[in-house]
C-alpha cells in the first residue's frame, strides 16, 4: 500500500506503533504502517452505513508530523480513512487521536478520494494485551455524523 497523495508523510507515533514490535513495522516512505486482524462491528459515515462491507483487516498509518491514520478496508477495495493528530495519552495503554477529516475512496475515481472535514476522536488500546477496540466518531463539517469500532482479535500487529 502506498501513502496517499492527499496526505503529507509524517506522524508521530501512535499508540498501535508504540505497542508493535519493530519488525511489525511496515516503512511506507516517512510513515509507518502496522495491520491488525478482528472485526469491524460499525462503520457509518453520514448517511452511508458501510458496515456491512467492512472486513476484518484495520491499518494504522503514522506519520513524522503527528498525523495518524486509521483505515477500515471494504469488501470491494476501498478505503474509509479516519485521520488527524495524535493526542494526549489518557491512560499508559489508551490512547486519542483528534481527528481533522475522514476519506474515502471511490470505485469511480480511485485515485481521487472525498476528503471530508470533519472534528472527532478515535480511542484506541494497546494491541500487546490483547483484544482491544478501536472506536471513531464525530461529525462532518457537513453536518452529518460518523461511527466507526473495530476489535482486534487479540494477535498483536503486523
């Protein structure tokens, strides 16, 4: 998977990354990219409830700058992004990202995704204990909202 020309290469680490041993570690240019496998229980954004496609494979994309991306893979190969800075660490195993926009891209264009701005947050748990969820919610700038929760299924990352 290549990084995405819509968002600059840089993040800091996020909680996934931290947790993951370094050889589950995947270099895509400055970022880093870790895979977790389980279930995706809920993925809506506005009016389109995706979640009946949604698979069982999420990706954590981190970037130099502080960007952090978390993407819901589909059945038929798209991507649902949910992305923005990483946060503040509430506990030692949890973490926050405050998200800036939701992507997502399309069959028609695939190469040119809706970019949406949106304020939310995605909360996370280290994957090294195992199970965790990660949920994602808040609203898009056009006034609709969004929910997302994904359940690894207790492997630790790839």
């Amino acid at each position: 998977m290549t990084a995405c020309p819509y968002q600059t290469p840089a993040l800091a680490a996020g909680l996934l990354l931290l947790a993951a041993p370094a050889d589950a570690q995947t270099k895509v240019g400055d970022a880093q990219m870790v895979s977790v496998s389980g279930r995706c229980g809920k993925l809506v954004v506005g009016k389109r409830t995706l979640t009946d496609t949604c698979t069982g494979k999420l990706l954590n994309v981190t970037y130099p700058d502080g960007r952090t991306g978390f993407y819901f893979v589909l059945a038929d190969g798209r991507i649902v992004t949910f992305s923005g800075m990483d946060g503040d660490n509430p506990t030692p195993d949890t973490d926050v990202v405050d998200l800036d926009k939701v992507i997502m891209t399309r069959k028609d264009t695939p190469d040119k995704p809706d970019v949406l701005s949106a304020t939310g947050t995605c909360r996370f748990g280290n994957p090294m204990q195992g199970p965790m969820t990660v949920s994602c919610e808040g609203r898009l700038s056009s006034g609709g909202a969004f929910s997302a929760t994904f359940t690894t299924d207790g492997k630790p990352p790839t």
